[in-house]
C-alpha cells in the first residue's frame, strides 16, 4: 500500500471544458440577473424617490463587475480541474472526487 493517497479521476478534471462552460452558466447567469436587472431596479426605485435618474455608467459599471465575477469563477473552476491542482485540494477536503474515491 502507499502511502500516498491516489484520487480516482473525477469526471470534472477528465473533461475540464465541460466544468468550466457547467460554472459559466451556474456563475454567469445569477451574476448577471442580479448585477444587471436586480440590482438596476432596485437602484431605480430609490432614485426615482429622490427625483433622480440612474446614470448609464453606473450600469456600465455594473456589466463589467458582473463580468469579471464570471471570469474569476470560470478561471477558478479550470485551475481546479487541473490534476496536481485537484490533488493538491484533497488534503484540504475540496477534490472533485469524494473522499470514498480516493484509492
């Protein structure tokens, strides 16, 4: 026996394309919605209380943050599906393969 711990391939390193376009839509569309429509309307409101407009940068603004916290997570989820990666997050409990899979 080893002493070292083997992980079994989880789906999500064999097929990493396929993790990161899953965490594009599981990130991409809640970011979206709320930094986009959510958030705006919510802003909108309050202004329009005060007898003010939502300037159009601010929702430009928006877009961009919206953008870069897809990014991020889609970048995160490709490094994570990197075998010494995913190896490296199961002494920490986080592989992509359980921990009754690790040989």
């Amino acid at each position: 026996m080893s002493t070292r711990a083997e992980l079994k391939q989880a789906t999500q390193v064999e097929y990493p394309g396929k993790a990161v376009l899953r965490s594009l839509v599981q990130i991409g569309i809640p970011s979206f919605i709320g930094l986009v429509v959510v958030v705006p309307l919510i802003i909108q409101i309050v202004l329009e209380e005060l007898g003010e407009h939502m300037p159009d940068s601010l929702r430009l603004w928006l877009v961009g943050a919206a953008t870069v916290i897809t990014g991020v997570g889609v970048a995160l989820t490709r490094i994570m599906a990197i075998p010494a990666v995913n190896s490296w997050l199961a002494r920490f409990g986080l592989a992509a393969t359980p921990k009754k899979e690790i040989i």
